[in-house]
C-alpha cells in the first residue's frame, strides 16, 4: 500500500490525496476526510488542509 505521509496538504476545493484524520493549518478542530472527496471550507473560508493521522 502506498499512503501518502503524515503531513501531506491538500486545499479546499482539491481532492482528497489519502483518506485520514485532516487539520486546518492554524486551528485545533480535526475532520475525517475520506481519499476521493472534495476538501472542504473551514468556517466558510477556504484552508489548507494538513494530514495529522492515516485512516
């Protein structure tokens, strides 16, 4: 299996590299996103998204 690594980004509005545990860069609230779904906004902003933790 080849997984991205821990720290992989993604933006809103990409697609998701690899299904995981996700966090806004800057903030403390994690969400589960899953490889092949669109990234989603952050208090309705647009954010890069950080890898924290393989599904």
């Amino acid at each position: 299996m080849n997984r991205k690594p821990i720290g992989t980004t993604a933006s809103t509005g990409q697609i998701c590299p690899e299904s995981g545990v996700w966090r806004p860069i800057g903030e403390k609230e994690t969400a589960p996103i899953a490889k092949g779904n669109r990234m989603p906004p952050y208090k309705g902003k647009a954010v890069t998204w950080k890898l924290i933790q393989h599904a």
